[in-house]
C-alpha cells in the first residue's frame, strides 16, 4: 500500500508506491511500529478498542517486515418517510459495546450523519465488529411544511433500530467485517404526536436553570423543548410521538455546580400538566480510613494557587483516594471528589448529587488498595448505589489498606514453549481490575489482596474479557485463589484452547 | 440594516363589481363558504408540480395548517374558510420553500371573503440548486473531514456583500453537498490538515537540541485555505452561478506548502495559565481555527501546521470558571517561522457602554448593536442590569453605526463616546483606546401605514422603503415592506425623526441600501416627521 504513514521511535515516514519503508539506526529489542491510512485499520476483533500498530522484535538478522492494514467497513442506505418518500434531515447513528465503567455500556462507534436530499446516508471508518444502526426522526417533522400543525401534529418515531423495531433488544446487529460494504434501508411512518406542557419545579436557589430535553438512552438529545420559560418553569413539547422516554433536567446552583438528573415519561396523549422537578442534589459526606502497616514513601505534591504562586508540600494534605459516582442511566452524569489540598484530607464531600442509581468507584491517589466502600450496610464494591429524590444516603466509608499479598501463577502447557494470555480476574466486583499478560506465567509481589479466578487461553481472539458473560462461559476452566493479606498465594491453571 | 420579521401582505384579486353597487350585502360574511384554490406551477417551466405540500394557516394562528397534496396538473383547493388573510406556503422535491409571491422575507397572504377572488391563483415555485464536488490531495486521494464553506457573493437583502451561507464536512469519499440553494452567485472555500502531517516543536528554547527526532520536512506542510477552482487568494475565487434549479458541480485539489512555525514565549507576568488559538476569517466570513499549540518544558507556546496568512491570534485563559474573562485578540500576518511576543498587544479594542433609560421599569430584552460599516456584520451585547454593559472580546477598529434593539419600543435617543469620534449615531474607532459609549434611550417608537397607488389605484406587491435623513449614516433607520393588494402596508417601530416614504413597483433587485440608487426617487416620495409614538398613514405614489 502506497502513502501509509509509518512511525516508529519518534520518527515518521510515507511509504512508497511499493508500500516499501525503512528507518536506519533502529535499537535492538522491541520497537512499536504505528501505522496510520485514513480508512484503514490495524486489524482487531474488538470494534472500538484497537491499537495504532503492531509490536515487532529487531535484531541483527531481521530482514524485511511485512505489515497489514484492514480496510474500513462502510455502512450506507436510505430512509424513507410516509408514501415511500425520501426522509431529509433523520440523524443516523452506528453504535457499539465498550466495556466502559463497570458496565458494559452503548456508545456511538462514530459521529452522527445526517440523511440527504434522497433520504441517503453514508457512514464510513467502521471497523470490524458488531454495530447497531439507529435512526432519530423525531425533529424531521419541523422542517415538513405544515406537519406539525397545532390542529393534528404528526411526528416520525424518535428512535427506530435497524432494521425497524423501537426496542434495542429486538434490533438485528450488523457484524462488519473488513472492508464490508452494507446497505441499511429504513422505511419510517407517520404517527399521531402529542402536545405536552408542564412546569419544571425548582426546589432551592440556581444561577441558570436549562430547558428540558427529550434524550434517549444514551443521552443525547432527542426533542427539545418548544418553548422555556426560565423564570416561571413553563415548557412545551409540541409533537412528541407515543412512546417511553427519559428527561433530562438540568441547571447550575448557586455554587456554579451542574446538576443533572433524568426522569422518565410516557407519552400517550396531549398532556398539560407535566411535572419535573429539579432539586438541589445530595451532600454525601464521604470518609476515608487509611490503615497503613508499611512505611509511607515519601511523596511530593504541588499545586498553582490563582495568584500564579506555586505550592509545595509532603501530600499529606491532600485526600488519600478519589471517589467517582458513576450513573447508570447516563454516561455523562457523574459525580467526584475534589483533588486538592484540604484542612481535613480524610473527610472528603460528594456535592450536588442528583437522584438516580450510580457505581460507586474509589482510587486510592497515593498507595494502598481500596479494602472496603460501604454506604451504612451497603458494599459498593458489589452493589449500585440508589440516591433517592427525597430522603438522605448513609455516608460513604472507605477504607484503604497497604497489607498487600504475593501471588504466584503457573501455566501448566501442553506444549513446551507453548505461551497462553493470562489473565487475572477479580471476583465479583463492580469494577475489576483485569491483570493480564502473555507467557507463562505471573508474578506479582505486591497484590489486591481478595478472591481471583485465573484464566489461560491460548488465543484471546475474539475474547472480550471485560465482558462478565463471556469469562462466565470459560468459568469451570479457570483456576480460584485467594490472595490473603500479607499472605503468599500460587496457583497453577490450565491452558484454555477456545478453539476446541 | 435590521431587518424587520416577516410582514405579510394581502393579495386582493379585484373584483369587477366594486361593493358600492350592492348596497343590500352585509359588510361582514361569517358563513365558511370561501375557498382558496389554484395551479402550483415550476417558475422556471411554468409546468405543473406534482405531490407538493400545498399548506394555508390564518395568519391569526401561524401554525394551525390545513394541508393538501397536488396531483399532476398541479392543483389545489381550501374549500369552506372562513373569511379572513391566511399564509399560504407550497413545499416540493427539489424546490425552494416558498409562501405566495415571496420577495426576500417579505410576502402576500390572500384576503378571503365576498366579492373576493382568491381562486385561479397562479403560485410559482422556484426550482433550488445544489453545489456538489470532491475535495482532493496532491496525490489524487480523496481528503475527508474537510470544513467546506458556501459563500453567496452579491445582491442580497438590498445590498452587495459576501455572506457565508453554509459550512459542512467532506465524508470518507471526499464529498460535499449543498442542497436547497437559491439563484446566485457562489464561492466554495475548504480548509483542511494533511492527514499525514506531523509537526512538532521547531525553536529549541535556549539553543539546545530538544531529545525528539528531526522532524520530516515532507510530513511537516499544511495546506492553506483553497478557493475553487483551486486558488488560496480570495479574489481569484471563482463564483459559481447557480441559475434557476441548476446542480453544479465543484471539484477543488488541496497542494501542501511548507507549515509555519510561530513561537510565543511564556508572559512571566501572566497571571493564570493561557491558551492560543489562531483564527482565520474566510471572506470575512465566521472565524474557522486553522494550527494547533504545542507546548514545550519552559511552557513557551509554538503554534505549528500553519499555512502563511493573516490570522487573529487569540488568547484565551485555562482556568475553570475563566468564562468572564476577556479574551486577548490580535491580527498579525505569518509569512515566516517566527516568534510573536503576545503580552498584552490586542488589535481588539475594548468597548463598553452605560444605557440611560428614561422611563419604564421593565425593560424586556434590550440589546447595543454595532453595525459595521465595512463589513456589514452586526455585533450586539445585552445590556445588564445597570443599563452596563461590555463587549468582552472587543471591537476591531472601524466605523460602526449605534442602535438599540428591543422589544418594548425603546430606541438610542443619544450618543457620546470616550476613546472614539461621534457623528449622529456613528462610532470611528482607532486601535489603541478604549471605547466607552454614553447611551440615552428613550421609549415611543412610531409607526407609519399607508397606501401605495399608481394614478389613485391601489397597487399589490410594490416594493415600500422607509428613508431616513442623513440615509448614509443611519442604515439602521430604514424599515421596509410589501405592499397589500389594497395596496396597504405598514412600516412599524420607526425611531422618531425625518423621514422619506417611498414604493416602487419593482424595487426587489435594486441596492437600495446604497443613498445613490434611491436619489432618484426621492423627489416623489412623501416626507414624514415622526415624533415620539406617533402614527402616521400617508398615501404614496408608486414610481
């Protein structure tokens, strides 16, 4: 392949009409090599992780290296609207499943395109993977002459899944393989839309209080609001088809916080006296307990105050972990904790927390492990959070330890010199911290202390392993381990030939 | 100009029997016997247009349509209305969206009622254009994610100006559309980054060999911002002239040049940490961001990937709540690798103004405009509380003329200023000072009706242009309108002072803006003098 941009330590180079390159003067070992192409890829199995290259070994006697690049997938078609007419304007998106947060979570796998004059559409730099196709034609009506008349007005579905169901979990998946052109067609009706109207209630003070949006499930926008009026709370929606669907109300308090929240609705006639409310959130106090046995190491912070002067310190005053509040419902809300220096480091706050479900994550910032989260008799680390609309949630405790294990694994191969991807799993947690590596085997001398199933497969090849259902699948071939505190743990595990 | 919102105009097919002679007929009819019917034809062609969206509304309740679809010969019917004005509108595949006779924003709705023919209507649909093409590299491959811009160049809403009407991205293939376009005349800009470029830090601060490789001087190119057919200077842009219903096709090949590298040094005074950004203003068009800011161990700042030009270097301070901050702007031309030194020096000058209003306590929503007189762009700010207010990122030299916009009445009654000269309602700013305005406003805006006749007989569709003395600096003064088929029109919210009233029959392609095309007209047209509130009805002479 001609003009290919390869680079390699630090160095970049087109390749030639051959697809040939070459650097000089490469060190010996391993070297990253990047490769970029618009429209290309480096071939993976997962659609939305991927590297940029490939790793390769230089020595004296290494002669010419070949490199492969996947061509992209491309995904187009057409949607057509009432009477088989072209739809202008209906927003498409390709979407995909990223393990991201604790959760296996939908995102979009590319920006979204909008339909054309001819209702067509073309979505392109798709790698190979699983996608679902949506389409949102909600708004299209606005540009439809008299479609949206207050007599009769008419809406197209807010969001239809490929190949034409509302339901995500009845929408047919699209597996693309490199370099795959697919044709998607939508064919969309006409249905009855509803007037609603209603009030948007504040409760306590706010700076800058935002229109109500109609978002789907991930959030992003679906209808907005006709008419707002900030200061009396009056909204309209004024064709908004049948169906369920979540709201998002937002604002800035007096202390200039983003407070947002998503409420649900079902639509099914004109409404008029629509309520949503938008409360100041929750202050949860959070308290952290460190219970170090070693020696600290000796650390050095430092942070720029507003006056351009530069802080030093021995970072005791800063908190020792950061706790994130992940919501379920939405990717874009969450909540931390602040990470500066505080009079009192260990008792941090939780500010403004909206109500919903959320995981809870905490990172220790210097050393340890996170050893227990726990909400009054709640275990975060194994269970969701609710923050109810009104009533109050038990303080967060963590605790955060240093008496890390040792643990050992051994790979017991068929083969000699045979190598297997091992992986370390953690038990039963929200958020498990995946260890992995290639060989034949592992050794950690400082390790989470908990309990672990150990995996070795012999090719990860289509393997998402941060996909709960996937490793349940290989479970009675893993081996268990406890790792104790301050313990010794080894293991030896199996070889998993997924081919088999 | 400001322009006023659409004001319509109804049509009024004279009826040969005029309602003296039928002194038994009830002045007012309330039986839904009426009906507006007629052909929906291609303006061009004259031929019929099929399955259109044919939509009416009263004009009392814009958004309750009643709507129909043409068959072949194209016709439509409302039967059974009420009498009254209602809008009516034709939406169609591959034409312009229309309402009846429509002239810039202005158009005719249709009277319905007795003696009223509202049927046999002909309503003509221009065909829309489109622009299409492919955007190319030097090696013939197809550039996606490149920003396209559609300028329309001419003509337009009474004066010449150049005016971005559009911005999109080319897709993997390298393709553009503009669809949905008018007749006129059009420049396509493109900007966009070698994807393969890579740039990084040239100027080693202190002489020493910084540890990153050389960078590759093939790799290191930009490309500067490419008019079509192909050209980076803007007057040689070519105009493509989309007639009537015409799609054009617009192919452009990007060639890189070598990218400039523009130093800026750590301010050691500087309060809070910043960030640059270049713009770049295509035809005067809305800034696009051309170059990206690299930055090395010391913090000094390069700005790298960037094509010669002339650029507005922002400044823009990094802290979280930094939003009420003043942004540092100033212009500078890059032709070499260089070092800019960009403490405090801002082209921009900072301008604020204190609004005094002499009656009301509700204000509604007032806003200052500045409109510039060279580049046409209006620049308009809230006024606060306090009757305060300021432009944050300040004003480019210039000579701007001073208005108040708002919804209660309240006009700029007077002007004086610090840091700039005053004449009328006329601001000269140089670079350098600070500009702070003293505004007078006051509240009772006028309005003038009328009827515009051709030897006493009311004329439909004239073009109406309100004058004020002194027309070539006070732009924001004119108002305009469309004559009724009763040859009525009004001409609202007018600041109160001398005026001259002028219709002219077909006045819709002249620049009227410019003082020398009216001068003609002028010793025809009615002098009004509207005080504070006042209303007037004159009766004006079509010419």
């Amino acid at each position: 392949m001609s003009r290919v941009l390869v680079q390699m330590n630090g160095r970049s180079m087109l390749t030639g009409p051959e697809g040939e390159f070459s650097f000089d003067s490469v060190p010996a070992g391993t070297s990253f090599v990047g490769l970029i192409k618009p429209g290309y890829f480096i071939p993976a199995s997962k659609p939305l992780a991927g590297t940029m290259g490939h790793s390769i070994n230089v020595g004296p006697d290494t002669g010419k290296v070949v490199l492969k690049l996947a061509p992209e997938a491309v995904v187009t078609g057409q949607v057509t609207g009432q009477d088989g007419e072209p739809l202008e304007g209906a927003a498409i998106q390709v979407l995909a499943y990223m393990w991201m947060d604790g959760g296996h979570q939908l995102v979009p796998a590319r920006g979204a395109v909008r339909t054309d004059e001819d209702g067509n559409f073309r979505i392109a730099g798709l790698r190979a993977g699983r996608y679902y196709l949506e389409v949102k034609a909600g708004n299209v009506t606005r540009r439809v002459l008299g479609a949206q008349s207050s007599k009769a007005p008419t809406a197209y579905p807010a969001v239809v899944y490929y190949p034409g169901t509302p339901e995500l979990a009845a929408s047919a998946a699209l597996d693309l393989l490199a370099g795959q052109k697919m044709e998607a067609e939508f064919s969309l009706a006409l249905a009855t839309a509803y007037r609603l109207t209603g009030q948007l209630v504040t409760v306590g003070g706010w700076k800058q209080i935002f229109a109500p949006v109609i978002v789907d499930a991930l959030d992003q926008p679906l209808f907005g609001a006709d008419q707002f009026d900030p200061t009396s709370g009056a909204f309209e929606f004024r064709a908004v088809p049948a169906g369920t669907y979540s709201v998002r109300v937002s604002g800035t308090d007096l202390q200039d916080r983003h407070n947002v929240s998503i409420q649900k609705m079902t639509v099914s006639r004109n409404v008029s006296d629509l309520r949503f409310s938008l409360r100041p959130g929750l202050e949860i106090p959070v308290a952290v307990r460190t219970e170090f046995s070693k020696p600290k190491q000796s650390r050095s912070c430092s942070s720029t105050q507003p006056g351009g002067a530069v802080e030093q310190s021995d970072c005791s005053d800063y908190p020792p972990a950061r706790i994130e509040l992940m919501s379920t419902e939405s990717l874009r809300i969450r909540f931390s904790t602040d990470y500066s220096p505080m009079k009192d480091p260990a008792g941090l706050s939780l500010h403004g927390v909206a109500p919903g479900k959320y995981r809870v994550r905490a990172m220790p910032t210097m050393g340890g492990y996170v050893q227990s989260v726990r909400s009054g008799n709640l275990d975060l680390l194994r269970e969701e959070l609710i923050v109810p609309e009104d009533g109050t949630v038990a303080p967060i405790e963590v605790v955060l330890r240093d008496d890390t294990g040792a643990l050992n694994v051994v790979v017991r191969t068929r083969k000699p010199g045979e190598k297997a991807s091992i992986l370390v799993v953690p038990e039963d947690v929200l958020f498990p911290n995946i260890a992995s590596t290639m060989g034949t085997g592992l050794s950690f001398s400082q390790f989470t202390p908990g309990n672990y199933k150990v995996f070795a497969f012999d090719s990860l090849e289509g393997i998402d392993y941060y996909d709960t259902q996937t490793l349940a699948e290989y479970a009675s071939q893993a081996a268990r381990v406890t790792v104790a505190a301050n313990g010794n743990a080894s293991v030896v595990v199996d070889v998993i030939h997924v081919g088999d | 100009m400001l322009e006023r919102p659409v004001l319509c105009s109804a049509l009024l097919v004279v009826a040969t029997l005029s309602a003296l002679a039928q002194p038994n007929r009830p002045a007012v009819s309330s039986r839904a016997d009426f009906q507006i019917s007629g052909t929906l034809v291609d303006s061009n062609t004259g031929q019929p247009i099929a399955r259109a969206r044919v939509a009416i509304a009263p004009v009392t309740e814009r958004d309750n349509f009643s709507t129909m679809f043409t068959q072949e010969d194209g016709r439509f019917a409302f039967p059974r209305l009420m009498p009254g004005k209602y809008t009516l509108s034709a939406q169609a595949r591959g034409y312009l969206l229309q309402s009846f006779n429509q002239h810039d924003q202005f158009s005719s709705s249709i009277v319905v009622g007795p003696d009223l023919d509202s049927a046999n209507l002909l309503f003509r649909l221009p065909p829309e254009g489109a622009i299409s093409g492919v955007v190319a590299d030097e090696a013939g491959e197809p550039v996606r994610d490149a920003q396209v811009m559609l300028y329309s160049t001419g003509l337009s809403g009474g004066s010449e100006a150049t005016r971005r009407r559009a911005a999109t991205m080319t897709n993997d293939e390298g393709a553009y559309h503009f669809g949905h376009l008018a007749p006129g005349r059009y420049l396509v800009a493109v900007s966009a980054r070698p994807w393969y470029a890579q740039h990084s830090i040239l100027h080693a601060s202190g002489g020493t060999a910084s540890g990153d490789a050389p960078v590759n001087p093939q790799l290191d190119v930009a490309y500067p911002v490419t008019f079509f057919p192909g050209v980076t200077e803007a007057e040689a842009a070519a105009p493509l002239v989309v007639g009537r219903g015409e799609k054009l096709s617009a192919d452009l090949n990007l060639q890189p040049v070598a990218a400039l590298h523009i130093r800026v040094p750590r301010d050691p005074d500087a309060e809070r940490p910043t960030r640059i950004a270049l713009e770049k203003r295509v035809l005067d068009g809305p800034p696009i961001q051309i170059g990206e800011q690299i930055s090395n161990h010391e913090n000094d700042r390069e700005i790298v990937g960037l094509p010669p030009g002339h650029y507005t270097m922002r400044t823009f301070p990094l802290s979280r709540d930094g939003g009420n901050d003043s942004t540092l702007a100033r212009e500078i031309d890059v032709g070499n690798n260089g070092e800019i030194n960009n403490a405090k020096a801002s082209s921009y000058v900072p301008l604020s103004a204190k609004v005094e209003f002499n009656a009301g306590t509700s204000l509604g929503q007032v806003s200052l405009q500045l409109l510039n007189k060279r580049t046409r762009e209006v620049l308009s700010e809230r006024v606060g509380n306090g009757g305060e207010l300021a432009f944050k990122q300040g004003v480019l030299p210039g000579s701007y003329e001073v208005s108040l916009a708002s919804s209660s009445g309240f006009y700029l009654r007077s002007l004086s200023a610090t840091g700039a000269t005053v004449t009328g309602r006329t601001i000269d700013i140089r670079p350098g000072n600070t500009v702070t305005l003293a505004i007078g406003a006051t509240i009772g805006e006028g309005q003038i009706t009328g009827t515009a006749l051709r030897l006493d007989k009311p004329v439909a569709g004239a073009m109406i242009v309100l004058v004020p003395a002194d027309p070539a600096h006070n732009q924001v003064l004119y108002r305009r309108d469309q004559s009724d088929s009763d040859g009525t029109f009004t001409l609202p919210a007018v600041v109160p002072g001398r005026y001259t009233v002028l219709a002219i029959g077909s006045g819709w392609d002249l620049e009227w803006t410019k003082p020398s095309v009216l001068s003609s007209y002028m010793t025809a047209g009615v002098v009004v003098e509207v005080q504070a509130n006042g209303k007037y009805d004159v009766k004006v002479p079509v010419q």
